[in-house]
C-alpha cells in the first residue's frame, strides 16, 4: 500500500506504518491526536489519509490515491482535487477557531456535530489544527465527545497539538496519539551560509549521542528497573548538557532537540513492535516541548536543562527499563 510518499514515511516512520496498518486493515481509530512541531507533516499525514479514504481511482488492485500516484493535479479524480485544494464540501473538514484569540466557540463545534449527524456518500475526516485547550476547551470539547467517542462509520477525526499534555485529557483519553517528529538534519537545521564546521560540530555531537542511546539499550536491559542506576545517570546527562551549554555555547533548545532526535533514531523501530516504546517517544515529545515553553518564559537555562535530564531519566526507567535492541 502505498499511502504515504517515501520521503515522509522515512521522516515519519512510526505515524505513517501504524497508519498505513489500520488503512490495510480497516481498523482506524476514531480519532487520533497527533502531538509534536512539525506542522507540515501533520497536514500531509492527514490530507494523504483523507484522499485514500476517498479517491474514487482506487480500487482492490490499486492499493493507493491519486495524490500517491502523481505530483500532477491534472491526473487527479475529482475528490483527490478537492482534498488536494482544501475545497471539498464534506471530505475535508477543518474545525479552526476565530479571532485573535484563536479559540474555536461551542457554536461552531455544536454546528459541526449536527452536520456529522447527516448522511454522507464521503468519508468525512475533520481536521482540529489546534486542539490544545488553550483553542478547544471544556464547552466546544464536549460538544465533540459523543461524535469522537462513536462516531459515525464514515467520520475521522484527526487533530494536532504541540503535545498531549496541553489537550483536555477527555480528548486524549479517546484519541490514539501520535508523534510527529522533527528529524535531525544539518543541511536544514542551520542556513546555507552557515559554516561546514559548525555542521559538522553539530552532526558530531548528534552521533554521540546516538552512540550512547544504543550502547545503553544494546545489553539485557536499559536500566533494568533500578532507580539508583536511573538518578546516577540523570546526573551524568545533566551535567554533560549544562558543560555543552556553558562551555561550548550550545544552545539549550538544540541540545534538547538533538537528545530527542537520537532517540527516535535508536528506537522508531522497536517503537513499531512494542507499544511502551511508542508511548515513551510520545512521552518524550510533551518534554522536549515543555522544556521549550520554559525556556521560553525565562526559566534559568541550566534548571531547566537540569529538570530535562532527570524527567528523561524517569521516562525511560518507566518505559524502558526492560528495554534491550538485541532482544527486539
């Protein structure tokens, strides 16, 4: 089945093969939350979902969209167009909010339950840019409950959010979340008038710390439950992390970023197979962004970069702590 483009699916190894699985199965989720910063995958992710669920080229023998098929819209079937152009009447439907504030007003979610309700020949997937509460709070959220706790047969909610943590947990609780990551790469990750060395600086530490993500999952366990051994290497990040700060004048946020580059590196695989890994990179993910926002408001740099190292540490003992790449 080929749904998603390959470029993508090396990006988003993890959303798009569990995706691609549920397609092929016909066993989606009702909803699903996906969590992180890389925005344009999301709209890619959920418009490639949309056109399948409603390419009218498809069929038993032709596993895939017109979208899939060819970068040409001329080729496209009517509904892959529509979808395509953010025009279709009842497959495409984008639930934003309004105003400066953003925040989308119960009115608007209670006129989208009642439009649900109605029979359609589509797959209708309905589109929530930001389903933080901030934007989808407590009156408009229960107003979509019963519709993404049963909805109908042909109607799938997929949202977007920075990270679980700031959607209402009614939300969660009935959504499958996914991360969408954004990858390591140099030639983006800095400008074209950037200096090699510094690439190569960076690119070298990005290798060190892949280095230690596997060589501390390649025995029997990762840490094999002992919270003495978790605390001990707590610190030892930490202090590694505050020295890269302080004495080479990295920045918190691309150390933070580069931590959690390596370890969806180590682990996408094994993410596929065990569903703890999936939810420990998830995990990981409302970290990373939390860290971010507290950078952000001006928490003092090596707290931060302190709390980062310990949280981490917690996670893994938590959901990796009987982890071992040479078993999985």
């Amino acid at each position: 089945m080929l749904i998603f483009e390959p470029a993508l699916q090396e990006r988003q190894e993890l959303a798009t093969r569990l995706l691609s699985s549920a397609l092929s199965r016909r066993s989606l989720a009702n909803a699903y939350l996906l969590t992180g910063r890389a925005l344009a995958d999301k709209w890619l992710i959920a418009r490639r979902v949309a056109a399948y669920l409603n390419c009218l080229s498809r069929t038993d023998s032709v596993h895939c969209s017109c979208l899939s098929k060819s970068p040409d819209a001329a080729d496209y079937c009517q509904n892959c167009r529509w979808i395509h152009d953010d025009e279709h009447p009842q497959a495409w439907i984008v639930l934003a909010g309004q105003g400066e504030s953003e925040k989308i007003p119960v009115e608007k979610a209670r006129q989208l339950t009642e439009e649900l309700s109605k029979t359609s020949r589509y797959m209708r997937v309905v589109i929530v840019p930001k389903a933080e509460q901030e934007y989808l709070h407590m009156a408009p959220a229960n107003a979509l409950l019963k519709n993404i706790e049963e909805p109908q047969d042909n109607t799938l909610f997929i949202m977007f959010a920075s990270s679980e943590e700031q959607v209402l947990p009614t939300i969660v609780s009935r959504s499958q979340v996914l991360p969408i990551n954004k990858t390591f790469n140099p030639g983006i990750w800095f400008s074209e008038h950037e200096e090699q060395a510094q690439i190569e600086k960076i690119s070298s530490l990005q290798s060190e710390f892949i280095h230690a993500a596997r060589k501390r999952l390649s025995g029997t366990s990762s840490l094999h439950g002992s919270l003495l051994k978790a605390v001990s290497e707590s610190h030892e990040l930490s202090h590694r992390l505050i020295a890269l700060s302080d004495d080479d004048g990295y920045e918190a946020e691309t150390l933070i970023d580069l931590i959690c580059s390596a370890e969806q590196e180590v682990l996408r695989s094994s993410a596929l197979k065990v569903e703890k890994v999936s939810r420990y990179l998830g995990k990981l993910m409302d970290l990373s962004e939390n860290s971010k926002l507290e950078l952000k408001h001006y928490v003092k740099k090596n707290n931060v970069l302190e709390t980062f190292a310990y949280s981490l540490t917690q996670l893994r003992l938590e959901y990796l702590g009987d982890l071992s790449l040479a078993k999985n």
